[in-house]
C-alpha cells in the first residue's frame, strides 16, 4: 500500500497536470448570495475540456505511469465523468484505454465514451460490476487499472481544486460538492484544512444510493444497493477493501448530507435559469442543498459544479417540471 498523499502531493500534481488541465473559473452568483443572505460562489469544473473535474486526478495518475505501463494500456471503471476522462487523457498521450462501464450508466455518457476513442466494455449492473471486469482485464492482458478515486495520484490530482479556491478566494470558510467515492473531497479536504483546520468541507449524496455515508455509519466500508437518480454520477460503491478515501472522508469532512430527487432536480433548474448551463445532477447537488436550508454556511461559500454531462431530454423535463424559487 502506498502511503495516503500529503499536501506536497498535491503541489506536485498541479505542476504535472498544468499542460493539460486549465483552470476553470470562479464565478460569484448573485442568485444564491441574494437567496442565503451570504456570498456563493460556484466553481466551474463543468467547464473542464472533459466536461468535469475528474480530469484532473485522470491526469496526475496517468502522466505518473511509467513508459512500460503506458505502452501496455489502461483500463478504468466508472460511472461515466471519469472514464470520459481517462479517455481523453490517454487519446492525448496515444495509449490504449478500454473503460469498463456498468448497464446503469445514463445513455448520453455512454455516447460520450463511444465517441472518445477508447474501447468501452459494458459489464454487469453496477460500479462494483465493472471494477470486477478491470482486474480480469489486468490479469489476462497486463492492463493498468487506474483506480477512479481510491488512489494516491486520483486524490491529489483532484485536490488541485482547493489549492486554487484558496488563490482566487483566500477567505473561503465553506466548500460544499457532490460526494460518492471520496477522491474530491479527500483531496479537497487535504488542500484546504492543512492550510486552515476551520474550512468547512461538505459532502452531499444521493439518498438512493450514499454508500460512503452508509459505509461511515456502519464503521467500516459496505456495498448497498444502486438505484435509479438524477445523480447518477454519485452511485458507485466504495470498494470493501477501501485503502485511502474511506479513512480521508472521516478525518476531513465535516458532514454529509443527502439529498433527495426533487431537491437535486431543484438545483439543476435554478443553475439553469440563473447561470444558463446545463449541468448534470451530482455537479446541482450543493445548489440542491443550499436551497432546501440542508447545509450550514459561512461567509465565503463555494459550491464545486463538478459535471455537465445530462441527456438533454432529462434537462428539458427539469426544466419543464421545477421552476427556480430565485425568479
């Protein structure tokens, strides 16, 4: 077992990913500010060249490969964001990526990973599936499974996200973003709380599939049962055999929450109408929250827009179903 990164880790993936990862920006939102009566700001991961966050930690682990493990091949598991962004990644360097995805994951990112270049293996009827699948494709082919969140390289990559909230707001109390595996807010709750212990750091989770609060609650990690949600990209387990993101949640979130449907639907409609983007239920869910008073809140508030990978039908029917409070 490699050792759980430290906030150098996180320094050094900045300096790796920067040739590939632009920063995305920092934006203020009025709406949100005027509704909670403190300042919101939202972070624009969904304006990655990938389309979410996850290129970051894709980067950082697969630019650490050695040349062997490169000409080999890759394979990842995921529920759509990451392998997207492994795709790209391994497009860009010229090597062979096959992305293991479960029959669970929502059709426009199954087009998405269809149209990036690598082979996409569809594999049982959850993540847990899946990642079954990547360690066959190890063993009978020699493939390098780049673990989607439980990896040193992942949580640092994706802790570059908080190294640069604290350059664009250095008074930042609060971060809230989408919780599932645990590699954004391992990494986030790293960048954030070695620098200040009193940032609060905010996981929300889908109530129809929070393995790690459900893991956390039993003391230990657990599979449970996936079901259908507009925050597909926050279904997965967490893998019973958990090394770093399991340990790193408890230590350094402060709370979980979960959310239901309506409520992540809620904010999809209101980054729509106020912000005019389109975004994927997981990257709505801190709006979500915000908006239903479910989430204790600072001064200086920024909430991750970690994804925006949504089938245009579900958005349409979002917005036709949930009118923005905010109007």
């Amino acid at each position: 077992m490699i050792e759980k990164p430290v906030l150098r880790d996180i320094w050094e993936a900045r300096k790796r990913i920067s040739p590939i990862v632009t920063k995305p920006p920092l934006i203020y939102s009025q709406a949100l500010s005027d509704f909670t009566g403190t300042s919101v700001h939202l972070k624009l991961e969904n304006l990655n060249v990938s389309g979410s966050f996850k290129i970051r930690g894709a980067a950082n682990k697969i630019l650490s490969l050695t040349p062997a493990e490169m000409e080999r091949g890759i394979t990842t598991f995921s529920t759509g964001n990451f392998g997207v962004s492994v795709a790209y990644i391994a497009k860009k360097l010229g090597i062979d990526a096959t992305i293991c995805i479960s029959s669970k994951v929502p059709q426009a990112k199954v087009d998405t990973l269809k149209n990036s270049g690598a082979q996409i293996e569809i594999y049982g009827e959850s993540q847990d599936d899946a990642e079954q699948r990547c360690y066959q494709l190890e063993e009978q082919h020699g493939l390098t499974v780049i673990h989607p969140f439980d990896d040193p390289h992942i949580i640092a990559g994706q802790g570059t996200i908080g190294l640069e909230l604290l350059d664009d707001l250095p008074k930042v109390d609060t971060v809230i973003g989408g919780l599932s595996g645990g590699g954004l807010h391992s990494g986030l709750g790293l960048a954030l709380k070695s620098i200040d212990p009193n940032i609060q750091v905010i996981g929300i989770s889908t109530a129809r599939g929070a393995t790690m609060y459900e893991s956390i609650q039993a003391g230990k990690p657990i599979t449970i049962k996936e079901k259908d949600t507009l925050a597909d990209s926050l279904l997965g387990g967490i893998g019973t055999y958990n090394q770093y993101t399991f340990d790193m949640v408890q230590q350094y979130v402060d709370d979980i929450v979960l959310l239901e449907e309506d409520e992540i639907a809620e904010g999809m409609a209101v980054m729509l109408d106020k912000h005019h983007m389109a975004i994927e239920g997981a990257a709505a869910s801190g709006i979500g929250a915000i908006l239903n008073n479910k989430v204790p809140l600072g001064s200086h508030v920024v909430v991750v827009i970690s994804g925006c990978s949504v089938d245009t039908s579900v958005l349409l029917d979002v917005a036709h179903r949930y009118k923005s409070r905010l109007s």
